[in-house]
C-alpha cells in the first residue's frame, strides 16, 4: 500500500534502523520450571497461533470454545482491510447491501476496528467514530486543522474528544469517505491503524515530555518507537494485531506519573543499572467489567536501547499463550496469573533476541514522594524565556472550530505543537513569555478553555457516553457538567477532587483510579426503570497508587448531588456554603 506510506525524519525516529529486522518466530516449546514458578505443563506453553501467508492466526486444534470476536478473525483477517486495500471495495456497498451479508456486516461492526473506525450501531446508525494513533500525546497544528476539516463535513454529527489514552477520536465519519480521510490522515502524519480491538493501544507518555524542568526522560523518542513497531511504521505489523484482547504500554518520564503506569498491560518505568540508564517493568495493569487489576512488577529491567524488543517479546508471548475464551478473562493479566510472574517471564526471556533479561534493578528514578504538579494554567519550561500553557477542554469535547482555533493559537503563540492529556485536556508549549498575557486574553481561552477552571471541573473527567457509544448505560458528558456545576453551589473547597465519570463497566473514564468515580447503571425509583449510577470511592493516582472501591451501588443520577456534597464534606475538607455563609 505505497499510498499509506509516511516519511519520518531523523529526529522523531531516532536509532530506527536498529529495529529495522524485527520479526515475530514463534519459539520451541519447552516446559519450564522457573525458581519460585509452579511446573507449567509442556503442552500448555505450545503457542496458539501460526503464521499463514503473512498473517497470524488461530491454529485448528485451539478453536473450540473461543469467542465471537475470535471467530470473526477467522473468517477474514481484518487486515487485509488495510494491508491488502479491502477498504476501498467496502467502501463502495451501500450498507444495505452490507446488512444482507454476515460477512460484511461483521466487517463494519467488528473487522473495521482495526483500521480504528467503531460503528456507532445502536445510537449513530452509519456513522463511525475514528480513533487516532498520537504516541505521547503529541499533535501538530496542520493535523489538528485536518482532522477540523474532516468533522466539520458532517456538521452535527460531527466532533472530537480528547481521549484518557492521550489521544483523539473524531465523530459522524461515514464508509464511503473513509479511503480518502486515509490518505489525508497519511498526508499529515497521522493514523487510525491498529488502535481497536485485539490491538495496543496508544502509547501514553509524558505530556511535558522535553520541556519540563523535573522530566526523568523525554519519553517522545520511545512512544515513537513503540508506534511504529507496532503499525510497522503505519503500513500495519499482523505480528501483533491477532492479541487475545487489547493492550495498553506506557513509558513513565516525570516524578508525576501523568502516565498511570499502574493501569497499564506494561510500563516501563526509569531506573539505570551498572552506570546504564534504562527501565523497570510493570506488566498486566488493566480494567473490565468482571475484574480490575494494578499492574505488577516482572522483576526485569531493561536497558533504553531494549524498549521495542522487550514490548515485542511480551506481546508475542500474550499472543502466543493467551486464551481465546470468555472475553472478560483475556486480559494479559489473567495469563500473568495462570503461569506465575517466574512463569510469565521465562515465557518473556524465551522470546528476548539474546533470551536473555536482566532482573529488576534497585535504583528506581522515579521519587516516592513526589507532590502531583498541576499543568493546567502557565508554567516554565526548561528553556530559557518558553512557558506552557495548559488549557482545560471540558470533558474533552471539542467542534471542529475549536481545533482551528487550538491550531491557530498553537502556530501564532508556540511551535505549531499540542499536546494531548490523559486527562482529556490540551497543552500549549513553547509559548515566549512575552507572548503570554496576549495568549490568555484569546477569547477561545476566556470564554471556552480555561488556564484557571473551577476547582471541581478542572479534574472531571467523563467517558463518550450513550449519546454516541452503544455500549453505554447513561448520557455522561454533559450529566457530569450539570452535576459538577451544582455540587460547586453547595460546597465550598479548596483542594483538588478527580471526578471521573463512565458510561458503563468498561470503564474508558478509569472510575477505579478516581478520587470519586461513577459507573453507570440502570437503576429503579418509584417503580421505574432510570439511569443510575455505582459510586465510587478511594482511587489514588501517582506513588501511592490504588483502586477505589465501590461506595455505594445503584444510585440514581438525579440523586447524586447530595451524596457528593456528603463524600465532598467528609473525605475531602469541603464546607457547605450555607454553614460558610453563616458563618462570614
């Protein structure tokens, strides 16, 4: 597919020839019995997967009992969607023509996720949301500018959100324009490909990565890497795109963890060794509607030249030994259990170019005790007479002329750069000081996107929501902002509270690392079915990482102000504004 080809400078690809022969061989199957590790029978290490005229798939003998999703890939390899141009044919066919074909109506409802395009069935009938591939958080203003004129064609079907993976997702596509937003998305250095399903996800690193002041590492060179393995530089890499289920990587460059390592499939966190710099790893960090887990040590490091082909041989040894079963037990960390981390890590060093992995080191960079900064609002670079300047997008929702307006403030006041946050807001860096107080008097950031938000909204964070996700129990997006705006009536406070809001138990909107989170539910009241919520209560983000746990279950929406005010007043120094008032 030479049109979807993309050129890289030497900059954002640096050392990339090291890793130009990188290539997925399933390993010899020997039984292992680690130190530590309960014997693994030999039969159960022997990979599920094989390799078929360029593509990984399913071996007969492990097909029975797997899931839906498994046997769509099955009878057609998504890829070839991508790699072998199928998405321009489907474009053609009327959709329906393609609801008259199992086949082809898997293609939109399933297959198309691995060029990142979701069908919005149940609530946007033909309309497709696209996910962006953003290693690190990092746009430029030519692509946010395209993606502007993409969404702006369909008027109001169409926008975009900043995602809590750090990147963009834009709304109201339909198929037949999908081939040539592809190539627009080419022409700019982006890509949709592999970013759905039994894909990774978008590699998340510091959105302060190169300009700010404490960084541990600029993480922008590795996250690059990690993109461009695993789309093989946006032709697309079948090595890891047959995954039991999705996975999510992280590199960690600040004191603040920004990066939520602990919710992630593998994290590399910073640590040197020997004198060499290098990383720690974490591995099976994940949420799901059955289970949540924090990720857990594998006591490996591995020096900063092995980022790309440590991330290769976890995931080879995921796609090799994962099970195909019950998609709520696919996760990766479901197999870190069955083998044992020994068991899991063997599996690793098998798969290593040397088959070798070195054990944890002791000297972790990453500082303990490290107080949270805030990046919203104007703060100093690293360099000399430069500022960032974070803005708050509410609940990351954006139309096509705020991102012309974000495109043109980027190019007049900073670099021509933005950077994306898992919180679902937007940095500007690289502003002169001297440009400023003209940046903060824009109206865009007067009357839209806030340096200085209220301090219940600055931290909300929310989910798609039923108004576009199928999979969604409740409207979250604008419910969290009409909630948030009366709970600030009644309660006054003064520190920081994370609000995360999500639709459902998949929990895109990480209820579980919240300080209060809400997962919706259908509830009863008075006799009637009405949208509701589970609450809860606890979550921590940064050193002293935790899970919430659930507060309080079924509550309806329409009932949940004073139960915050409560949680507010008890947990998080909040005054009623009726007693504060009193007492002025």
């Amino acid at each position: 597919m030479a049109s979807f080809s993309v050129k890289f400078s030497a900059t954002s690809l640096p050392n990339h020839k090291r890793f130009s022969k990188l290539h997925a061989t399933p390993p010899q199957t020997v039984a292992v019995a680690p130190s530590g590790a309960a014997e693994i029978a030999s039969e159960r290490l022997e990979p599920r997967v094989e390799e078929k005229d360029g593509y990984w798939v399913l071996k007969e003998k492990f097909r029975q009992g797997i899931n839906p999703a498994e046997k769509a890939k099955i009878e057609k390899e998504p890829m070839k969607l991508f790699m072998e141009n199928g998405i321009e044919d489907l474009a053609k066919i009327s959709l329906e023509e393609i609801e008259g074909s199992k086949l082809t109506k898997d293609d939109i409802d399933v297959r198309l996720k691995w060029l990142g395009l979701f069908h919005r069935r149940k609530h946007h009938y033909g309309r497709f949301m696209m996910r962006l591939k953003l290693p690190n958080g990092v746009t430029t203003s030519s692509q946010t500018r395209y993606l502007a004129s993409v969404i702006r064609k369909y008027g109001k079907d169409g926008c975009a959100d900043v995602t809590t993976r750090q990147n963009w997702q834009i709304r109201g596509v339909v198929l037949p324009d999908v081939p040539e937003i592809l190539k627009g998305l080419d022409e700019v250095g982006l890509t949709s490909l592999q970013s759905g399903m039994d894909n990774v996800r978008n590699p998340v690193g510091n959105p302060l990565a190169g300009i700010d002041p404490h960084e541990i590492v600029d993480t922008r060179p590795y996250t690059n890497l990690l993109s461009q393995y695993v789309t093989a530089n946006f032709r697309g890499n079948p090595a890891v795109t047959n995954l039991p289920r999705k996975w999510n990587v992280c590199v960690i460059g600040s004191h603040d963890l920004y990066e939520h390592p602990q919710i992630n499939d593998l994290a590399y966190m910073p640590a040197t060794k020997d004198g060499r710099f290098g990383f720690n790893l974490l591995v099976g960090g994940f949420f799901s509607p059955k289970r949540c887990a924090e990720a857990v040590p594998l006591d490996a490091w591995v020096p900063a030249d092995d980022v790309v082909p440590v991330c290769k041989a976890i995931l080879e040894a995921y796609r090799d030994l994962g099970t195909r079963g019950n998609r709520q037990k696919t996760r990766m960390m479901w197999l870190v259990d069955e083998l044992g981390v020994e068991g899991f890590r063997a599996e690793v060093v098998k798969r290593m170019p040397q088959q070798k992995l070195d054990r944890e080191s002791t000297e972790d960079l990453v500082q303990k005790q490290w107080e949270r900064r805030e990046y919203l609002g104007v703060h100093p670079q690293k360099q000399e007479g430069y500022s960032f300047v974070g803005l708050h997008i509410p609940v990351g929702r954006v139309q096509a002329d705020d991102m012309d307006e974000l495109a043109r403030l980027a190019d007049e006041y900073g670099s021509g750069e933005l950077r994306l946050t898992v919180e679902q807001n937007i940095i500007i860096p690289n502003v002169k000081n001297s440009k400023i107080e003209a940046l903060l008097n824009e109206p865009l950031l007067k009357n839209r996107f806030s340096t200085d938000p209220p301090i219940l909204m600055k931290n909300l964070v929310a989910c798609t929501g039923n108004q576009f996700c199928g999979q969604a129990i409740i409207e979250t997006k604008a419910r969290s902002m009409k909630i948030t705006e009366e709970v600030q009536l009644l309660v006054s406070i003064t520190q920081p509270v994370r609000m995360h809001w999500t639709g459902c138990p998949n929990s895109c909107a990480q209820v579980q690392v919240a300080d209060i989170g809400f997962m919706g539910c259908l509830t009863r009241k008075e006799g009637k079915t009405v949208e509701g919520a589970d609450v809860y209560l606890g979550g921590r983000i940064g050193s002293d990482s935790h899970l919430g746990d659930v507060y309080k279950k079924s509550v309806p929406c329409e009932d949940l102000v004073p139960i915050i005010v409560d949680l507010l007043v008890d947990n998080f120094g909040a005054v009623p504004r009726e007693r504060e008032e009193a007492e002025d």
